[in-house]
C-alpha cells in the first residue's frame, strides 16, 4: 500500500493508494464465522461505592438515592423516608459485557461500566454484586469487583480542572461469573451455514469449490453471495473434528470492488486498487490576493499651519499557479492521478472536489462514497 500525503494548512489529507499484488490465500475462519455461533450483549445497572467523594450528587441524579435506598432495605435497614442523603461516595453506573459463544456456568468474562449520572470519577470504586441481563430479560452473568479506570481528573478550588482520558468509566477483567448457557443451533440438523464477512458471489463460489475438493463433491452449496451451505455429520463430537478441518481450508477471497471513500469531517481519501480512469482533463488553480498595508506620515512644512496626518497606503498582488491541467489516457491507474495532483500542490478540499468532477462527468470507474 502505498500512502501519501498532503498537508494544507490544518487540514491533512491521507490518500491509501492499494498496490499489493494478487490477493493470497486465506483461512475459511479468517472470512467467513459458523451461522448462530455468535457472543450475546449484555446489560446491568448496579452502584459503585468506594468513591472518593466524586460520587453522584444526589440533588441531580435522584435515582441514585432510590437505588441505595432499596439496596438497603433488602439489608433489613429501613431508611427515613424524608430524609435527604448526601451520598459522595457512590454512583450510579451501567454495566455491559460480551457473552461469547459457548460460555459455561462458572466461566468468567471481562465488564465495562460506566457511569449514567454526575460522579466525577469512578477511580478506586467497587462495584457491589450486579445482575446481567440478555436481550429476553434472563439473567445470564452476575457482576462484582473492583474497577479499573485509566482516567484521572483534578480540580481546584478556582474552578480549574484537568482530565486526562475518561475517569468515568472502567473495567473489570474477569468481573463477571456466567450463570447461564445461551443455548445455540450448532449440534442442530445436518448441515451448517458458513456466512462470510464481506458478501461475494465470486467469494462464496471459491469457498464451495474449496470445501468440495477437500471434503468431497456436493458437500458445500453456495446459497447466495453471503451464505454456503456445508452437509456436517448429526453428532456432536464428530461435528467439532469436522469443523476443524473445515475452518482450515485455503481459500482465496476476491478482491473489493472498485471504491473511493472520501471522509468529509477529516478530509481523508482512501481510494482501492481496481479504480480507473476514462480519458478526462483537469483543470487546477489557484489565485492567491495579497494585500499589504503600510500607513504613511505627511509632515507639512514649518511655518505653514499645516498638521501631521497619517495616510493610507495600500499594496495589492495577485499571484496565479501556473501548469493547471493535466490529462489522463484511458485506464490510467492511481498512481498516475496522485502522481499529477501532489504536481499541482492540490489541497484535501480540492482533490475531493477533483474526484467528484470526475465522477459527474463519467470519467472515474469507481463508487464514490462520502462518509
């Protein structure tokens, strides 16, 4: 891959220029993932205690109160109920995690929590035990333990403060403990579906023909672009060895379509290997207007009743680029066209304004996408 880029100003402008040679080969598990083997989010809302006094205030996060109030009660402690808690020490926070595929009761998974209300930070806070729910409501990991924040934040007394990265939020490495399986269709039926990441018919065609030559004719179907359909023996056991060996198989991907991504916050253009050009003609310019001041003083003469003023004094130039077109021959690759825009000092808005002209007119071979 070849990379250049050109700096204007502020604005930087990286334009990937993809020049590798033929595609290689490929694992069937690095394109492609079993249907239903898949991890399940999950979600918790749970309170941190410990805090250091950059806890939530109560006045502006009320559910914080109710929370410890019903944490409380199922303690055997009944609280006043008109009376206001300054809590300082505690927050409200949200906790969510990644149940991966074939997880059993008694394993542990890593837990991202992060604070819903007003703390400051959740540096050297515990989380107390926190239920973690699927998207069916089912409880399937339970939460505990003590944070880990990469953030800090101080403040002084002026009203001054420094954060350095998100003291609001941390993990829990192992914090969770799975307590329910999510059952899966894997030890289901005669067959499995391998759906490949980046749908292609002529991808999915090369995975059958793989899995064929490997495995034996009519084993693997290729449903459509995305999905291939492999025949997969009914036990469990003999299921997980067939697979091993499927997943393993060298497959050579096609490659991408032509693309060019153009990112208008940032001024990033990525543009693919397969882009061509028709024949175009580009014209290219800049008129650059410099005005300089330079107040003069009028000193009259002596004797003369005259007064000392100042007089305006203005000077303007105006500077125009030359060799502002360039041609392109039919076909011509990417090379050509960032070789003749980094020529012409193209500036990021430019070269953008340049690939849309191009496109209008017929001229560029590719999908012109702006993110």
């Amino acid at each position: 891959m070849v990379i250049k880029q050109i700096l204007s100003g502020l604005n930087v402008l990286l334009l990937a220029l993809v020049l590798c040679g033929p595609l290689q080969a490929e694992r069937v598990k690095d394109i492609a993932s079993v249907a239903g083997v898949r991890s399940n989010q999950l979600i918790g809302y749970g309170l941190v205690v410990g805090l250091n006094g950059s806890g939530d205030q109560t006045s502006q996060a009320p559910f914080t109160t109710q929370s410890l109030r019903s944490m409380m009660s199922q303690f055997g402690i009944t609280l006043p109920p008109n009376q206001t808690l300054q809590l300082k020490n505690v927050a409200a926070v949200s906790v969510h995690a990644d149940l991966p595929p074939f997880a059993k009761p008694g394993q542990t998974i890593d837990v991202t929590v992060s604070s819903i209300g007003n703390a400051k930070s959740l540096r050297g806070g515990t989380l107390l035990m926190t239920p973690l729910r699927g998207a069916d409501g089912n409880i399937y990991a339970i939460a505990q333990g003590n944070l880990v924040v990469g953030g800090l934040g101080v403040a002084g007394q002026d009203g001054s403060r420094i954060t350095i990265n998100i003291p609001s939020a941390g993990r829990i490495p192992n914090g969770a403990t799975v307590e329910r399986e999510v059952p899966t269709g894997f030890a289901r039926g005669k067959s499995l579906i391998f759906n490949l990441h980046r749908p292609d018919f002529t991808t999915a065609h090369r995975l059958a023909k793989a899995i064929n030559e490997t495995m034996g004719p009519g084993t693997a179907v290729a449903q459509d672009a995305a999905s291939v359909r492999v025949s997969a023996p009914v036990d469990a056991g003999q299921r997980v060895s067939y697979l091993a060996v499927l997943e393993n198989i060298q497959v050579t991907p096609d490659e991408a379509p032509a693309k060019v991504i153009v990112n208008s916050r940032t001024g990033t253009v990525v543009i693919g290997k397969n882009v061509r050009l028709k024949p175009a003609a580009i014209s290219h310019g800049n008129l650059i207007v410099t005005i300089r001041e330079n107040p003069q003083v009028s000193q009259p003469g002596a004797l003369s009743g005259g007064a000392t003023v100042v007089t305006p004094s203005s000077t303007v130039d105006v500077n125009q680029e030359g060799k502002r077109m360039f041609l392109f021959d039919p076909g011509v690759s990417l090379d050509s066209l960032v070789e003749a825009v980094n020529k012409v000092g193209a500036a990021p808005g430019d070269l953008v304004a340049i690939l849309e002209g191009l496109r209008s007119a017929g001229s560029l071979q590719a999908e012109l996408i702006v993110i």
